[in-house]
C-alpha cells in the first residue's frame, strides 16, 4: 500500500511538469505529493510493510518532487 502512494507521488511529480507554474491546479497537486510524503512512510510502519525496495522508491519520489 505505501508502495502505491509512493507510485502515485512520482506521477504527480511528473504531471507538475505539464501544469503552468502557480496555478491553482499546480499548488493543489503540489500539496497532494506532499501530503503523500507524509503518509507513505506512516503506512509502512503501521501495518509493517517496511521494505527495501519502499525506501528507494522514496527515495526516487523525493528526488523527483
């Protein structure tokens, strides 16, 4: 599960690339990444999912956002 918030993290990365800078929809996308940021990491120690592969592919979504 966190995994996917993490996947969904790096889509949003990418889509920030094709919204115009400082609208409206750029600021709420924004926020979601980051919100994802918080909660991926939660989730993966709540239900004790915590991986290898979970930490680098956070790794690569911070890198990107």
């Amino acid at each position: 599960m966190a995994n996917i918030v993490t996947g969904c993290r790096i889509l949003g990365s990418i889509l920030l690339l094709f919204i115009p800078a400082f609208s409206s929809w750029f600021h709420i996308l924004y926020l979601v990444c980051g919100i994802t940021d918080m909660i991926d990491g939660t989730i993966a120690r709540k239900t004790n999912t915590v991986s290898a592969f979970g930490a680098r592919l956070d790794t690569v979504a911070d890198f990107l956002l």
